[in-house]
C-alpha cells in the first residue's frame, strides 16, 4: 500500500481500478496542398464543422444532458459558428496551402495560446473548450474513430493528464465516481462540472504514474486529495464503511427535503442557496430549498466570448426562474469590477480595484449594459418570481439612481408591450461598512436587504478576503463585524424591512446558531452546505436566542470565539457535511 497525494479539485470519494488514458495522438498531415485540392479540403472543413455541431446537438436534446453540460456543449457551438475562426482557417487552406486538419490545429491552437496567456484564471480555463472542440474537429477530418473512454466503467478510476468539459460529462455519464489528472485549474469548466455532479477529482498526485498500475485498487480520498494504492484490507473496510455512512446520510437528506426549515422552537428560517455558475442549478433545483437568496450574474460575462445580449440573458434567468418556480430568485446585477473584470470590457487600470469602480458603480458608470440588464430581468419576471438585488451599495444614492434606471426600463418594456412583473422587489447588499451604518435610511427605501458577510468583513477588517498573508487577520466573526449585522437586523426590524445572509458565514456550521440567536430569519446558503445549515437550524432553540441575548457583542475576539466554539458547540456538533 502506498498513499500519496495531490491538490484537491472537487470532493468526492471512490474505490475503483486504475485505469491510464493516454493523451490523444493524433498525427496531423505534413503536406503541403497542391491548387486543385483546396476545394476538396474547404469542403472537408465544412463537413466536418457542421458534422461536430450536429453530434453537438444530439446532445443538447433535453434529457440527454442536464443543465450544466448544457452551457458548456452551448459554448462549444459557438466556437464552431464563430466567423472569424472560420474566416482563419480557410484563409490557412487556401494561402498556405495547409490541409484542413492542419489549418484547424493552426487557427485553434493559436486561440488556446492566447487563452492560456490571459492572467486571469477564469479565462485561462477557456483553452480547455477550444482544445475540446479541436480535437472533435481533426477526429471527424480525418475519420479517426478512436474512443479512448470506451471501456470505461463504473469500476474505474481514471487517470488522464488533463480533463476538458465533454470528457468530465462523458464520465458521469458512465458513473464514475472519481478522476485523476496531472494538472488541472480548480476554476476550470471541467472542475465546476465534476463538483456540481459530486465526481471526486485530484490533481497532480506525485509519483503516481511511478506507483500504480493499470488495473490495480485505488483509493480517492478527493476531500483531502489522497490517492491510496492497492490498500490494505483495513482501509477498504473504513473508505466502505464511509462510503455507506455517506449514503445513509444522504438518503436522510433527501427524506428532509419536503420538511420545511424550522427552529426547535418552531421559528421559520427561509434558507435558500447561492447561484455562481450555471452548472450548479440542477443541483441547487433539487433541495427542496425557499429559493435562491443570491444569483451572481456577473459569471455570465466572465465565462463567455460575447457580451451576453438581452435576449441571452432573458434566457438564462427565465431558465432559472422556471426551474425554481414558485420559489423566489434574487438576482443581483453585476458585481463587475475589481477581480471580476470581463476581458470584453475595457476599463480604467486602477491601483486599488476592490475599492474602485466595482458593483453598482460599474454598472451606474455603464448604463447601457446594466439597463440590458434590468431589461432582460424584467422580462424574465413574466416566467417566475424573482427579486433585484445591487450590490456594494454605500447609502440609498446609488440604490435610488439604480432604482431610477430600472424604472426607465420598465416604461420602455411597457411602450414595446412585453410582459413583465410590475411589483419586483428592489433590494440592495450590505457588504461595506457603510450600507450597514446606513442601514435604517436604506431599510426604509428598500424591500429587503442581504448581507453579504464575505465583503463586510473585509472592508469591515481591512483585509484582503482573498490574501494569503493576511489570512489571519480575516475574521468573520470579529465582534465589529457582528455589531454591524446586528445594527442592520434593528435597522430592519424597524421599517419591516426583510433581511437575509448571503456570504459564506451562513454556509459555515460554527457559525449558524450564532446567526440565528442574533435574530436572522433568512439564509443563503452554498449549496454543497444546504442539508447540514438545515439540520443545524432544527436543533436551535428558545434558549440559544436567550444566550445569545445576555451576550454582549462589545465583548473582546477571545470571548466570542469562546461563545461560538464552546458554549454553542452543542447545536452544531455531530453535523458532518
Ligand atoms: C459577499 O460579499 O458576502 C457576497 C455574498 O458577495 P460576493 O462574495 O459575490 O462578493
Ligand atoms: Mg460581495
């Protein structure tokens, strides 16, 4: 036995065969065409373009694909409509005389350069669709059958140098459990897909391609990103064990599902989840949950090659309205800026851009793009329930304006006769320091309000949410973070004003009795963390409000913390996830 490890991607467990696929090999032609077969080459190109987009299709009837293969085999057909990749390759045919597979490894890999080269993670992960589609492409030139997956089974566990978005849904689809690569981005389209489906994935386990071999027992412990290698009896018996202790847990959760949210005591607690990326909402659809409390759209830019138009964003949000009906949707308009800046979108260099020109403010200094947008949600409004959130808002200016161009948009919407929901209710964030010393004007203004904890405790703190350095410094329960939550709950209160959590703190168990002893009715969970936040708020009671209550916020650090881990340990222990 052998264990060795690597980074974790997604979480997941498996017990399976080793089983190496080996990179696709593909010999290219080195040739050089003579004039007379330029047209027999544009014609292969052709075939094989639309080829590849009708084996595309096939799979995007419904049934065949959930809704986060869905996207991704979208993208990919984009890829194949773009004109100027066309207009690339054509021109490799017919100038250079290249024949079309050769052409389409020029004008593709060229683009994955490119990708690969942008600094920004989450464009990098683009290289990945282009090789996919790539390679579709030179197979189906030249007629290479070759299916590298074909015996692949449930029993396997995968081992390849790297995985694109088809090749993760390829496996799922034939269940299994956990994959293995040399190098993989934790951002990338084929990670998000294997942790939206619960495939467990590893990568860069050293040594490995040393230590194992084809065919023999692997161990894929994904959560801590361990690799056991032909295990002894012993641990097979604990990773069985833990496996049916996993599904017995599960088979608990889904029989909650239809239970509502309650305290001990019989308080409802909405508790919804949060939206990032698309691939997440068969799953989040699937909980049972009050809704979802926090759509981030601005995923929709950062993921895509083309601005999203209003008639593709009306179909994205009218898609999630209709897969949560008649639960409620809060989707919050771009948080753009800072970090999440769209390469499509040009935009001042700024020296300190989570305090620059992010979140409403961007969207206030573009009101085109951000009146597509109220645009394209209003008209979803006609197919579900849904809300308005903005985020990094500072005091009811900036919410008013917002408030004013949504307004225009649905005067618009009315004099081109498009049906809308007249009464959305507009909300904003309280995720600076400042929306939350102005809570009580912006409570009066708005129809609710959501805290975003993961900013408030940054601006709150001064510290970097994303710093290695200062990790230490990043304290979500720091007692001036809690007195602003508590400041906005009485704010609140006040005008009736309804108010949720958002941030991460809602999905991190220590930290749930404390927000529900302080009086939060409404959670927005990620969705990996659903069942447990539940299970946690079924245990807490009349006597956690009292505790929390007697509990002076102006307390030093030590004193919560010994509040959160000691005194309310009770009500979350025992919940693992
Ligand atoms: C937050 O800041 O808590 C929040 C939910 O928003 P985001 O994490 O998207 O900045
Ligand atoms: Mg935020």
């Amino acid at each position: 036995m052998q264990i060795l490890f690597g980074k974790r991607i997604a979480d997941g467990v498996a017990v399976g065969l080793a089983r190496f696929i080996e990179p696709l090999i593909i010999s290219l032609p080195t040739h050089s065409l003579t004039e007379d077969q330029v047209e027999g080459e544009l014609n292969s190109l052709d075939l094989a373009l639309k080829a590849v987009e009708q084996d595309l299709n096939v799979l995007l009837e419904p049934k065949l694909v959930n809704q986060n293969e869905r996207e991704i085999l979208e993208t990919h057909v984009q890829i194949l409509q773009d004109p100027e990749l066309y207009g690339y390759m054509t021109d490799a045919i017919k100038a250079k005389l290249f024949p079309a597979a050769k052409a389409v490894n020029e004008v593709f890999t060229y683009a994955i350069n490119v990708f690969e080269n942008i600094e920004n993670e989450l464009f990098r992960q683009r290289a990945a669709d282009y090789k996919d589609v790539r390679d579709k492409l030179i197979k189906k030139i030249l007629n290479d059958q070759s299916d590298r997956f074909a015996d692949i089974s449930e029993d396997h566990i995968p081992i390849m140098k790297e995985i694109d978005p088809s090749q993760a849904s390829l496996l799922q689809r034939k269940h299994v459990r956990a994959i293995i690569v040399d190098s993989c981005s934790p951002t990338s389209h084929a990670a998000i897909i294997c942790r939206a489906l619960g495939i467990g994935l590893v990568s860069g386990v050293e040594n490995l391609r040393n230590v194992a071999q084809n065919g023999e027992c692997l161990i894929v412990d994904a959560e801590v990103g361990k690799v056991v290698v032909e295990p002894e009896n012993e641990m097979l018996e604990y990773y069985a064990q833990r496996l049916q202790v996993e599904e017995m847990i599960r088979q608990k959760q889904l029989s909650q599902k239809r239970i509502p949210c309650q305290t001990k005591d019989g308080r409802r607690i909405l508790l919804k989840a949060n939206l990032g990326v698309s691939e997440e909402l068969d799953a989040i659809a699937d909980l049972g949950s009050d809704g979802i409390g926090l759509y981030r759209t601005e995923y929709l830019f950062i993921s895509k090659d083309t601005l999203p138009d209003e008639e593709s964003q009306l179909a994205d949000y009218r898609n999630v309205l209709e897969k949560m009906a008649p639960n409620p949707v809060t989707i919050r308009t771009f948080d753009l800026g800072g970090d999440k800046l769209s390469h499509l979108i040009s935009s001042l260099e700024e020296a300190n851009p989570y305090l620059g020109n992010r979140g409403i403010r961007f969207s206030l200094s573009h009101p085109d793009l951000f009146k597509t947008q109220l645009r394209a949600i209003l008209r979803a409004s006609a197919f579900g329930k849904v809300q308005i959130m903005f985020p990094m808002i500072i005091d009811t200016q900036d919410f008013l304006e917002a408030k004013r161009l949504y307004n225009i948009c649905k005067d618009e919407l009315y004099a081109e006769g498009h049906e809308y929901d007249p009464d959305i209710p507009l909300g904003c964030m309280v995720e600076i320091p400042a929306a939350a010393i102005c809570s009580d004007s912006l409570a009066k203004e708005c129809d609710f309000l959501s805290i975003g904890t993961n900013d408030l405790a940054q601006y709150t703190l001064a510290v970097d949410r994303n710093g290695e350095n200062v990790a230490r410094y990043y304290i979500q329960h720091h007692p001036a973070v809690l007195k602003l939550i508590l400041f906005t709950l009485s704010n609140a209160a006040n005008h009736q004003t309804p108010v949720s959590l958002c941030g991460e703190m809602a999905s991190i168990k220590e930290y749930v009795p404390l927000l529900i002893g302080m009086g939060i009715t409404e959670l927005s969970v990620n969705h990996a963390a659903y069942y447990q936040v539940k299970n946690i708020v079924q245990k807490c009671d009349a006597k956690l409000q009292n505790t929390i209550k007697l509990f002076t916020m102006d307390s030093p650090l030590v004193k919560v913390e010994e509040l959160i881990y000691q005194t309310l340990k009770p009500y979350y222990s025992g919940n693992g996830r």
